[in-house]
C-alpha cells in the first residue's frame, strides 16, 4: 500500500535525527562481526596449518634406531649396542607383510657444500626413492625427488632442502646446476617445496642436502645405517608392524622380541593424536572466546536500542496521539534494524576479508615462520552470516518489544511516561 | 447503508439528516483505574453531550477527573463502562488502527506541556498528522504553510521547538492540532504552562477558532478564561456537578 512509502519516510527521518546512535549501532554490530570474522577465521587458519605442521615430518611414520640390548638373551651379555646395516631394510620388506613403505636413512654431519664462492657446511644424508613419500618431501615443480636409477647407478645427485638451495642459490634456478659437496661435484635435481614442519630428530629438512644412499656409501665409506624409517600399509596396522620389527630384527640381531630397549622408536601417529587433541582444544577454547564476543556485542547492541525506545515511550505516545497506526511506530524501527544490520555486518565484514587478504599478502612476501605459522586465515560466510543475524536480531528484539509495549498501551498512559 | 433501510422499513438508530449527531454524546460512562493493589474510580457516571460548534470549559478541583475525562473523549484512552459515541460512533467498538485513525481525523488535542517532538522542526511536527492520514506532499506543504500563517509563526516553521518560547510552542501545537480539520478540537489545561500574556494570546486564538466554527473542550483552572468559553461544565469526584451556560453578566 502507499503506507510503504509513509514508513520510509518516517524511518528516513528518524535515521536523519539519530544519526549518532545509528553510527554507534552500526559500529558495534561491523566490531562485533569484525572481531568473530577474524577470531575464527585465524582460528581455522592456525588449526590447519597446526595439522599439516604436525604431518610435515611425514604421516603415520616410525623413525627406529638401534638401542642397546636391555635383557641377556641367547648367551648375550646385557647392554650389547645394535647396528643396523643396509641389507636390514630388504630383510624386512621381505618378511613384514604389514609393512608399506620403507627406507634407510644415513647421515654425516658438517660437510661443505658450495656452489660458486659461497660454502655452507650442511648435513647430508643418504636416503632411498622411498623417503621422500615417506618424509614428506616433494619437490617443487621443474624438479625431482632421488629415484631408484639414482640408486642403482649411484648416481652424484643432490636433492636439497629449501633453506640450503636459497642459502645457495637465492631466487636463482638450482635444478640442473652442479655444487661441490666436500669437493665432489653433484648434480641438483630437485629442491624440497617449502613445509611446515613441527618435529624433527635430526634438523629441519630445509636444512637437508639428500642424495642417493648407494652414493653416500660409496663418498663416505660408512656401512651401519643411522636408523630407518618405515611405514605400515593402514595406520591401523602400526602397532602389529611394531610388534614384527622387534620379531624379524631380534631374529636377526639375537635380542629379546621383548626387549624395549634393543629398539628406540618414534612413533609420529602417536604424535598426531596430542596434535588433534591440541587442535580440537584451541577450537573449544576459540569458540568459547567468540561465544563470549559474540555475547558482550549483542549486550552492547541491545543496551543501546533498548535505552533508546525506552526513552521514546513519551514520544510514541506523542505520535499516537496524533493519529499514527502501530504500524508507523513499529514499521521504521524494522526497517531501522535491517538497516543498522545490513550495514554493520557489510562493513564488518569488508574489513575482516581485507584484513585476512592483507594479511595472506603480507604472509607471501615475508618469510617469517611465526607468520607463516599463522597459517592462511579462512573466511568462513556462515561464521559470519550468522554473526551477523544473530546482533541484528538482538538488537532489533531489544528495540522491538519496548516499542510493542508502548504502541499496544493507550497512548494516554504512553504520554504519562517520563 | 440506507440500502438496507428501504429494505427492511427500520430505522437505522441514525438521527434524521436535518439535525447532526452529537460531537460528543456520553453515556454512564466510568473509569476505574487499576493500580494492582487499590482501584482509583476517576470516573463514576458521566452524562456529556456535546453539540456541534460549542465551545465548553471543563473545570473542578485537582484529581476531580477532568483529564481522564478529556482522554476518553480524545480517544487517549478507554472507558471502562458506558456508552461514548464520537461524531455518531460508538467508540466501544473500533480496534486499535480504527481508534488512531479517529484521533487523526476527527481529534485535535492540545497538551499542557505542547508534546512536540524535540528533534524535529515545528514544520514536521505540524506535518505529522498530515503524514499520518497518507495526505501528499503539495497537500501537506500547502496546509502546513496556511497553518503556521493562522498561528502566527510561519517565520518561525524551520525552527527547532527548543528554540521557541512556551506561547510559541503551545501555537505549533495548536496548528498541529487543527492539521487534518478535526471535527473536535480538545486542550488539557493549554495555558497552564504559560505565562498570563501568553495565557491570553492562546485563549484568544480559541475564541477565534470557535468564532470560526469549530467545537472546542478545554480545560482550566483559572475562573476567568472558563468565563471565555460559552459553557461550563463543573467535576467533582469523578462526577459532572454542575453544566450549564456562560453567564456573560456574572
Ligand atoms: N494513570 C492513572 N493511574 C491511576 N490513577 C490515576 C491515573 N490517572 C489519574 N488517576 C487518578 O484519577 C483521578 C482523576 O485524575 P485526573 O488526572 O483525571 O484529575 P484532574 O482533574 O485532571 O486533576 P488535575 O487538575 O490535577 O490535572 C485522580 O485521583 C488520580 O489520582
Ligand atoms: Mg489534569
């Protein structure tokens, strides 16, 4: 009907009359919808960043050492050291059916590795096709990770970790390049891409230079492998694999299945399940903070609608008396919250997704961990969709039922109001 | 309507054409004032019949119900038994949006303490019950300028109602009052707020307005501004003590 017109009208006017509150109103809803917006979406941000961090050294892997015999057993003295050799890894892929991946790892320390006039003494390893998957080490595009070729030619090639490469090459191209390591010249042919990595038992992989493990024998001379790292067909199948490393290996090395101690194992699902646990703590207790938000801005949206048509009982009495429908009074104040709504979530949430957005350029220009710890924030719509309703509808209630009150009293009591 | 009288052969309960109903025709009528724990009886059995183009002062001691009598027949407010009929129509039985649309057009109602709205100018508060009966924009421009001019203020339309003396105020209101050409213009104590040379400049305008043709109801404390009117009617405990016309020799 024309009476549309007629509350346009009248919201117009009020809105031109209330302009501070109206700001006022407008800012809480755009800060509370601000501040949930980037609370969950950093939130999110950090508990995936936390996840694949803690799958960064590798998913559901077991990294074993050699210990050193606990028991007595088979006419063996206690305290014996174990070594592990290379054949023990075909040993084991030969008799553990549980077992799906497996490589031997070999490491030295302190070696110069240089391209050009830079030298940087750097750990190497000796490693087979396998790690990589293993690891979590891919390389990045226009490279490869070391492949069973290289392997069997032992071949003087270097896969490098990411640090070493910029510490070495900078922004420049390091596949196809030759480096020295300890004045022997090999081939880059791929370069780690960056990760995030939360756990490591022998440095950080970015600092890593890989190469063949036949070649490491062949520069170094070296025979026992540092340890081994293996991986079962299912996860579910972990603590069976365990089980059949202690049988095989202590078959072959004459100790105890049961002695804990011949074996030292780290065991990263054993990890993850304290990273989730983490993970799921920081979403209860993001959640709980955003609740909390949440609650204090629709308080602050209310208080300020309620204060105000509360103020106005008088004033409503005023229009009734002169004639205007509930419908006029109660009309504008809707279209007053949808308003008030519309523009405040708007604005929140303009800023919040330039907030994140500034934030991921910020994160892509700069090579800070604990930035990049922070992880992409994500913006979730209905977070904020729902945010968003939930202070318009407060604040349009808190404003709604005092104006209901005074429209549906006689406008000679609403006048008596002071 | 008449339709139906043809049909039927009754009257209606309609008076003839020839004499117009009653502006204000009351009937046993009460209030009782609920307050929870005591009941106030503001009103106990009131017989009022106003005729078209009076002009009628309603006075008596303080708490005697002569505001709860000028709301109920304002439409401010309901009786609590009786019969009111406003212009030929039974009150009793409009729902809210029907009451508000007879406050809008056939009530004008002059306060004490003016109401107007504070923020908005004496323009738009004039304006309001223009907006309110859905009238248009040259329509409500042209009636609120003639207003101001019969008021005296159209120098002062833009302005603020802060920003005006009380005399000044109670004029805005009285424009706003007359805005949709109500057939019952009706003021609770409008002097009262001001003061005596204002008092008189406003009781003035209402002897023009009922000169002019228009039915008025007022309220007063002051003996000499009822005697202004052309007939008084006297309260006392909820009760019309006395009625009767203006003495001009007295
Ligand atoms: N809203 C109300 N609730 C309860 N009692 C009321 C209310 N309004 C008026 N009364 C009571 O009703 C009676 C009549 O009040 P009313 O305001 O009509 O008197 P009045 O004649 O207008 O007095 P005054 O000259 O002081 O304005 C008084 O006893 C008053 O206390
Ligand atoms: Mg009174």
């Amino acid at each position: 009907m024309l009476r549309l017109g007629l509350v346009w009208k009248l919201f117009r006017r009020a809105a031109h009359i209330q302009r501070k509150r109206m700001a006022m109103t407008v800012a809480a809803i755009a800060w509370g919808t601000l501040s949930i917006v980037l609370l969950l979406s950093f939130g999110e941000g950090l508990k995936r960043n936390f996840s694949r961090g803690s799958r960064g050294l590798g998913e559901g892997i077991v990294v074993v050492w050699p210990g050193s015999t606990g028991i007595a057993y088979a006419g063996f003295p206690q305290g014996r050291n174990l070594t592990f050799m290379p054949a023990d890894v075909p040993l084991l892929r030969a008799s553990i059916p549980e077992l799906g991946l497996a490589s031997a790892e070999m490491i030295r320390w302190g070696n110069n590795v240089a391209y050009g006039r830079k030298t940087f003494s750097k750990p190497i390893k000796g490693v087979e096709p396998t790690y990589g998957e293993l690891r979590n080490q891919i390389p990045e595009p226009g490279g490869r990770f070391l492949n069973e070729r290289d392997e069997h030619e032992k071949r003087r090639v270097a896969f490098l970790g990411d640090n070493v490469k910029r510490e070495l090459f900078g922004e420049r191209e390091a596949v196809g390049e030759t480096i020295l390591i300890n004045q022997a010249p090999f081939t880059v042919i791929g370069v780690m891409a960056k990760k995030i990595q939360m756990g490591a038992y022998s440095g950080m992989d970015q600092d890593h230079v890989l190469m063949p493990l036949s070649t490491f024998r062949a520069i170094t001379g070296r025979t026992r492998l540092s340890d081994f790292v293996v991986r079962a067909r299912t996860p579910a199948e972990t603590p069976e694999l365990k089980r059949q490393l202690f049988e095989v290996l202590g078959g072959k090395y004459r100790f105890d299945p049961e002695d804990e101690r011949a074996l030292r194992m780290w065991d990263t699902l054993e990890t993850q399940k304290v990273t989730i646990n983490i993970g799921l703590g920081i979403e209860i207790f993001l959640g709980m903070i955003g609740a909390l938000t949440l609650l204090i801005g629709g308080v602050g949206v209310a208080n300020i609608m309620f204060a105000v048509v509360k103020h106005r009982t008088r004033e409503i009495g005023v229009q009734m008396a002169m004639g205007a429908r509930r419908s006029y009074v109660l009309g504008p104040l809707v279209v007053e919250s949808l308003f008030l709504t519309a523009v405040g979530g708007g604005i929140g949430v303009a800023v919040g997704v330039g907030v994140v957005q500034l934030l991921a350029l910020v994160q892509s220009k700069s090579n800070s961990d604990a930035l990049q710890f922070l992880g992409a924030p994500t913006f979730s719509p209905g977070v904020a969709l729902t945010t968003i309703l939930l202070l318009g509808g407060i604040g349009f209630l808190a404003g709604f039922f005092p104006a209901r009150r005074a429209v549906s009293i006689q406008p000679a009591a609403a006048l008596r109001y002071e | 309507m008449n339709l139906f009288v043809g049909r039927n052969g009754k009257k209606n309960g309609q008076a003839a054409p020839s004499s117009p109903p009653p502006i204000i025709d009351m009937r046993g009528l009460r209030k009782v004032y609920d307050t929870g724990a005591i009941q106030v009886e503001a009103l106990r059995g009131i017989e009022l019949v106003v005729q078209p183009r009076e002009f009628v002062a309603i006075v008596g001691p303080s708490g005697s119900g002569k505001s709860t009598l000028l709301n109920i027949v304002g439409c401010l407010d309901v009786p609590s038994e009786g019969s009111y009929r406003l212009d030929g129509e039974e009150v009793a039985e409009l729902d809210l949006d029907e009451l508000a649309d007879i406050r809008n057009r056939k009530v004008g109602f002059v306060f004490q303490s003016f109401n107007l709205l504070p923020q908005i100018t004496a323009y738009e508060n004039v304006e309001m019950p223009l907006l309110f009966k859905g009238a248009g924009a040259r329509e409500r421009r042209e009636r609120v300028g003639w207003l101001f001019e019969q008021v005296g203020l159209a120098d002062r339309m833009r302005h603020k109602p802060t920003e005006l003396s009380g005399g000044q105020m109670q004029r805005v209101a009285i424009a706003r009052a007359l805005a949709c050409e109500p057939a019952l213009i009706l003021a609770d104590e409008p002097t009262g707020n001001l003061d005596t040379s204002s008092g008189q400049d406003i009781m003035s305008l209402f002897e023009q307005l009922a000169e002019k043709g228009h039915t008025l109801v007022l309220i007063t404390h002051d003996a000499a501004l009822a005697r202004r009117t052309r007939r008084i009617v006297r309260l006392q405990d909820g009760l019309i003590v006395e009625d009767g016309p203006v003495s001009r020799a007295a």
